[in-house]
C-alpha cells in the first residue's frame, strides 16, 4: 500500500508547479497527472483518519502500517453494522465501540478460571491511544464483580474497567492494565510491597463490610517502575467472589488450597474477614518461601464429619509451627535484615492461626508489613 501522505502531497504539487515549465514531453506531463492523482485520492483517504498516528500504533500493536490499516477499514465497515462487534486478525482480538475507539490486543497477559485478559491499545481519531486491559469473559457473575467494585469505590482495589459491549454471551470490558499479578514478581522487597498493596485491599474491603472470597498470589495486580522491576503499587483484583459480610450463610468458594479450616467445619460463622487473612497468610508464606505451606493438603477434607474436622485441624496445628520454621531454614528472605526476617516469620505465624480468632486482622498485617519494609 503507498504510504504518499498530506507532506508528499504538498510536495508534489509544489513540484509538479515548480516543474511544469519544463515538462516537455507527454510521459513527462502523464507522470505529472499521476503523481497528482495518486496524492490526492490519498489526501482523501487521510481524511477519514484524521489524527490517527499508524507510526505510534505500528509501535505499540507490532502490527506493519499495512496491517494497520486492514483493521481500520474492517473496523469502520462493521461500525455501519453495530454499536459494538469484535473479530479476530491475525490472532488478534479487536474490538471495536463506535464513538470509543478500537481496541487491537497484541498478548494475552493472564488468564483465571473465568476471565482472558488481553494487553492492548485503544485508539479513537482525535488522536487519542492508550495501553489498556481487555477483559474477556462468559461468566456472568462478571456483572456482580462490577457493581461490587463500584460499591467499594476504592483505590485500594483493581478496577475493573468498564463494559465495552457484549456479544453472543460473551463480556468486553475495558480497563487499566497492570504489570503483571504478583507470581511474577522478583525480589523480597518486591514481594513485601506486592502484599502490602493487597493487605491494604483487605483492609479497606473489611472496613466496609466486604470479604475478598478469592485471595491469592493471582488475584495481586502490580505496577513497576519505569526501569520495570520495582513494584511502585499493588491492589487485590478479581472480585469475582466478593460479598458482604452480612449475605454470607456459610463460607464456601475461593480456591481451595487457600481456604480456611474453618471451611470445612459444619458450624463455621463468625467474622468472616479471618478467613481472607488465613488466605493471606497462604499467599504471603507461598511468595516469600517459594513454597505452599508444607502442611497445606491439596485437597481438604470434602465431608462435613465434625470429628474428623476436629481431628484435622488437630494435626494441621502441631504440624504448622514446625513447617513455618523448616519454611524459614530453607528459603530464607535473602533481602531483609534479620529483624525484618523475625517479623515475617512472626506475621506468617500470626495469619496462619488455626482459630479465626486468633489471626491477625488485615489492619495489623498492613501495620506489619510497612514495618517489615522500613526496617
Ligand atoms: N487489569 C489487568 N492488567 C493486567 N493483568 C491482569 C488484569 N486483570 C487481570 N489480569 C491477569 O489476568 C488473570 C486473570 O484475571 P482474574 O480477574 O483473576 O480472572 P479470574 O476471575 O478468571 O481468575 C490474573 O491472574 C492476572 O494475571
Ligand atoms: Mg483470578
């Protein structure tokens, strides 16, 4: 495809004027008229582009100026068809919002159980292109996770985005994108500032009333620096499982190996924020030890047999303290001093409390943790 643009076409004209004098031959005058031709019907064809910078997107989608403009014209054909459609190119997923913009994805950054989340940038013809999230999913408990987050109407959690449109059964929804979630993230520092983040999620959740349902290092969204390795913030996504406190009959869902004991018991009310923290305690003991809690069953017991719970969560006690000191021996947090060390020890002890009772709050583990990090 020629790529003559608005400059060109000034400059051929200026140099067809420049030069008409001297055409002297007929190819000369034909060449004249094409040149002028060929500008034109591309000034024309910028037109409907106007601020659109292919050289920006080339650079952020990795997508050649051709291609480019294959998905713009598909896009404007299938807005004289629908206020929102999608298609596929070349493996990428566009969407396309008629007075919003087109999203092109270029990677898939992460993926749950309900959701696909695309990296991308969304651009509109006022010049406008921004990186953002494309959130993909069938479930519609998506719609709840939406109303839930703009109830709680917090920085301390990742937003969501919002909906870009729906089609065959299947959610678009636009919003920031992060880094990455926190299994990616190197260096203990790191790691301590990642949950810091999400420990101030929870915090922020249970002062309003609202359990997570879902902790886990997944479900920590990170943003870094520039130089791409210090993590600058951090907040708890996916709430897809969070409700309030007050509609809970019985504590069920998340993802079971970062389930509370207390899950399986038949009598399991009370203050439900502990069992986000036992989860807590899970993932903080999982990203500093490089390891999921030894004495942590893949599988819990299923049966709701009072004496077979009481004798588990029996033997889940002895076992734990032994296994947050072997955890301690092997994987030992190589950038923290030794007091800091202590106190992660301690916190993990602390979260890990079989009695909901007994563990600490998200307050506290915020307290903790900003400790940890200053010392
Ligand atoms: N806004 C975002 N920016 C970047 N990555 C994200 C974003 N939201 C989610 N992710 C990634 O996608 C994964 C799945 O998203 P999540 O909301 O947890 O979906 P699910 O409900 O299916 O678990 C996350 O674990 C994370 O790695
Ligand atoms: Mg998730």
């Amino acid at each position: 495809m020629t790529t003559i643009n608005t400059t060109n076409y000034i400059a051929a004209n200026a140099g067809s004027m420049i030069l008409g004098p001297f055409i002297q031959s007929f190819s000369e005058l034909s060449l004249a008229i094409y040149l002028f031709a060929t500008t034109l019907f591309e000034l024309i064809r910028n037109l409907g582009e106007v601020g659109v910078d292919r050289e920006k997107l080339k650079v952020k989608t990795g997508l050649n100026l051709e291609e480019i403009d294959s998905v713009i014209t598909i896009a404007k054909k299938s807005f004289q068809n629908a206020e929102f459609s999608t298609f596929s190119y070349h493996g990428r997923i566009v969407a396309c919002k008629k007075g919003k913009g087109i999203f092109i994805s270029n990677a898939l950054v992460g993926e749950g159980s309900y959701k696909k989340v695309y990296s991308g940038v969304i651009f509109d013809f006022n010049g406008s292109i921004k990186e953002k999230a494309l959130i993909v999913t069938k479930d519609k408990e998506i719609v709840n996770e939406k109303r839930i987050v703009k109830e709680i109407h917090s920085k301390d959690v990742a937003k969501l985005g919002k909906l870009m449109g729906k089609v065959d059964d299947v959610w678009y929804y636009l919003g920031p994108l992060w880094g990455s979630d926190a299994t990616k993230v190197v260096g203990d520092k790191n790691k301590i500032r990642a949950l810091l983040g999400a420990a101030r999620s929870l915090a922020s959740m249970h002062e309003k009333g609202f359990i997570h349902g879902d902790v886990k290092p997944e479900n920590i969204l990170v943003k870094y620096a520039k130089n791409k390795f210090t993590v600058l913030q951090a907040a708890l996504g996916d709430l897809g499982l969070t409700k309030r406190q007050a509609e809970i009959e019985a504590l069920d869902g998340g993802t079971a190996i970062y389930s509370p004991p207390e899950c399986f018991k038949v009598d399991n009310e009370g203050d439900y924020t502990k069992a986000d923290m036992w989860s807590f305690g899970v993932t903080l003991y999982e990203l500093m030890c490089s390891n999921r809690p030894l004495f942590i069953e893949e599988k819990w017991p299923t049966d709701e047999i009072p004496l077979k719970a009481e004798r588990f969560l029996a033997r889940l006690s002895r076992l734990q303290q032994q296994d947050v000191d072997k955890c301690f021996r092997l994987f030992p947090a190589m950038d923290l001093s030794p007091k800091a060390h202590n106190q992660l020890k301690e916190l993990i002890v602390n979260l890990l409390q079989i009695d909901p009772s007994k563990r600490m709050s998200a307050k506290e583990a915020v307290d903790c943790l900003t400790s940890i990090l200053n010392s």
